[in-house]
C-alpha cells in the first residue's frame, strides 16, 4: 500500500479525535467555578469592642466586655491578642494606662498583672471571650468632687495596629462612699437582723449622704444531692448562690432604723455570708472630650463603696413566738335541777398571736392554772390543764374549786417547742 495513501486516508479520523478532545476539555473548563480576582492579604485587626461596661467599686474599676474573635475582615483570630485600655476625664483625650497592658489568649480562660480574667471559651476564634479587667484608680482620681470619667479599650494586631477604640463606658472619679463598718448578725423568730455602724460625714466633695446600703447575702451550705442532679450544666467549683438584698425599716420591735435591716426571706438552719456596701446615684453631665464639639446630656453613675467585712450567720429555730395577750377568765355555775350540786366551770379566752413571717411555725397555745393563797402567793406550782397545744384560743376549764383563787397563764409554743412567755389573769374565789 502506498504509505501517502494511507496518511491521506486517515487524515480526517485523526481531526476528529482531535475535535472531541478538544471538546471534552472545553467542556471540563466550563463546569469549574471561577476563582474571582484574588483576596488582599489579612491585617488581621481584631474587631473593636462594642459591649464595654465601667463599675466603680471604691477605689477599683471592673470593665466587662466580649473579647474579639474575628478580624475585620471576618477571619478567625488565633493564638493571644495585645490590647489595653485608657481614661478620660471631661475636656481631656483618652489616655493609655501603661499597667493596663495585657494579652488575652482568644477562646479561653486569662488572667494578668492588669486584673484581666475571662470565662466562657470554646474553641478559638469562635466562642465569646467574656473578659473583666480591674483598673486600681491612682489617687488624684479618688478623691474630690465627682466628674464624669470615661474608659475605652483597645486591641492590635501582630503588627500593633488597631482598628479603633472600643465604644466608651461611662464612670465617675473623685470620693466613693464610705464602706459600711460593724456588720454584724442577730437571729429573731422572724429572721437574721443585720445592723452595721452609723454613716461618717461624707468625704470631701462626694454627696455620700444620700447613699443606701446595700447587703450581698451567698448562701452556704451544702446543696442536697438530688437538688444538684436537676442542675447538670452547674460547672464544679461553682460559687454560692447569692442575692442583693436593699435594706429597709421593719415593724419589728428594736429592728426598725437607718443603721440595720431585717433579712425575712432566710431558710431556718442555713449558713449565710453577708457583706454590705453603701451606693450613691450621680448624674454627670456628658462631653465627647472636645472641648470645641460638645454633646449635650448626662449620664446616671452608681458609685458603689469597697464591701464591708463579711459576717457568716446561721438561724437557729430557737426564738419562741411572741406571747398571746388580754386573757380573760369568766366563772360560773352551771343551772342544775333543785336538790343536786351545782357544776362550777370557768371559760378562758384570749387574744392570738400573729403568726405570719415566724420562722417555726405556730403549733398552738398551752394553758397553766395555778391555786393561790390570800397574799396571792403559790401554794402549788402551774398546772398544764391541756394534753395538746389548743389550736383555737378558748379554753373551758370544768375542774376548778369555786372556793379557790386561781392564777391562770396562757403560752404560744411552736412546731420546734419553743414556749412563749406567761401572759396571766387573776380568778377570785366564787359564791352561788
């Protein structure tokens, strides 16, 4: 055969292998996405903050807020992240504070020299960062007349840039109230009385005098074990439960006073921690720390003094209940059929105890009788005339002499048998 034959003749088979190649290529192309132009390299600057929070408490200021995880460009920060924050005092600008300087592990729990502390965490770059920081105020800024004092925080890069300050959280400087003094503890049936020592004369400059005292109470005692089983999320180690509770006057006799309170929601038989602060309200007026643009407004501070010493206090139910009052003996013969001796009985009433708010509940009243002689002396001791505690306040007593001069005494006595003091009436001797 003739070799140019056969390359002539197989010609157009090769093109069309090459054709469906070509094709198939083409096609393979067109089902890949496109790349799109290409990123520009991360700066890798953390997010401002948003959610920064100022507490005064005496000479400290707690900031709270979210670490950033992100980037401004949405990346996931990783490894730790310098930051700080500054002060600002009205007209002034924002200055660094040098000790405050501190670098937070992204996702997890830290802590430094700068009193800055997380929780929460996950994994990194993804869980909030909930972080505290402690700022101990130099002493020009806690004493004095109150003025507005500003705080914001600030995070960097690798490259120690910074994508802005954080939004700004609003406290006072000059004097903070005096801390509460003398706290300490009392039982009553109707609760732990607390009472802490006089005000002083308010610091220099502060209104310290129209401060309120409040108590934190943290509950102590151990939680039974199937009280804790409802609760599986509870992290070990956990700190107490406790509450803030605002001092106020009581009816109760020897508790009512601007320097003591009574805590009537305690549970018998539980050990309670208590500290107490005093809290002043202030409304400062509002600047944007230039003294040419001015923003108009105030912003409402509380101002919270260092806390008191703690007192740990347990309530016995050992306080018996308040005594019955106005006890009243009537005596009389009973009608009988002519002939027969008549029936001699004497009916007691008095008025009841107000049971609401007692620690121990009521279980009733006990009634005592006892003889007495001309010179209204004993010539026996009290008699219990009841098996039972009496849950009404009646008594009708069919066992006395008409001849006899009685004493009679009434009790309130409680579930745990604490007894009340006597309250007394006198019955002289009956004729017919």
């Amino acid at each position: 055969m003739d070799p140019m034959r056969h390359r002539r003749e197989s010609g157009p088979g090769e093109h069309r292998n090459l054709a469906l190649a070509a094709a198939f290529l083409l096609s393979g192309l067109a089902g890949c996405a496109s790349p799109g132009p290409p990123r520009p390299p991360s700066l890798h600057l953390p997010r401002p903050v948003s959610d920064l929070t100022a507490v005064r408490i005496g000479d400290t200021v707690q900031l709270r807020f979210t670490a950033p995880s992100q980037s401004t460009d949405k990346l996931a920060l990783h490894g730790s992240i310098p930051g700080e924050f500054c002060r600002q005092l009205p007209d002034q600008s924002c200055i660094p504070v040098p000790a405050s300087k501190v670098s937070i592990p992204v996702g997890s729990s830290s802590s430094s020299k700068g009193s800055a502390s997380s929780k929460g965490g996950g994994g990194s770059g993804t869980a909030s960062n909930q972080i505290t920081w402690t700022d101990r105020l130099p002493a020009k800024l806690t004493s004095g007349a109150a003025e507005l004092l500003t705080y914001r925080v600030e995070f960097f890069s690798p490259a120690q840039r910074s994508a802005g300050l954080s939004n700004p959280a609003y406290t006072a400087a000059g004097a903070a109230p005096a801390p509460v003094t003398g706290l300490r503890a009392q039982g009553s049936r109707l609760g732990i009385v607390l009472r802490w020592n006089p005000e002083p004369g308010p610091p220099g400059g502060s209104s310290s005098s129209s401060a309120e005292v409040v108590l934190r109470r943290e509950d102590l005692s151990p939680k039974k074990p199937h009280a804790q089983a409802k609760d599986q999320t509870a992290p070990k180690g956990s700190p107490p439960e406790w509450v803030w509770l605002r001092t106020n006057s009581s009816a109760e006799s020897g508790v009512e006073g601007s320097d003591r309170t009574l805590d009537a929601s305690v549970v018998p038989d539980t050990m309670y921690r208590y500290t107490g602060e005093r809290r002043v309200t202030l409304h400062l007026s509002l600047t944007d720390g230039k003294p040419k643009d001015r923003t108009s407004g105030t912003q409402t501070i509380l101002l919270r003094s260092a806390p008191s010493t703690p007192v740990v206090f347990t309530l016995l139910q050992i306080f018996p209940p308040p005594a019955p009052t106005a006890l009243t003996a009537a005596a009389y013969f009973n009608p009988t059929p002519s002939g027969t001796p008549s029936g001699f009985a004497v009916d007691l009433i008095w008025q009841p105890i107000d049971a609401t708010g007692l620690m121990t509940p009521l279980a009733g009243y006990n009634l005592y009788r006892q003889p007495l002689d001309a010179a209204l002396q004993p010539t026996a001791p009290y008699r219990q005339l009841n098996t039972t505690p009496l849950r009404t306040p009646a008594f009708h007593d069919a066992g006395a002499d008409p001849a006899t001069r009685y004493r009679y005494a009434v009790t309130a006595i409680d579930s745990k048998g604490n007894e009340s003091r006597l309250d007394t009436t006198l019955l002289e001797p009956s004729s017919r």
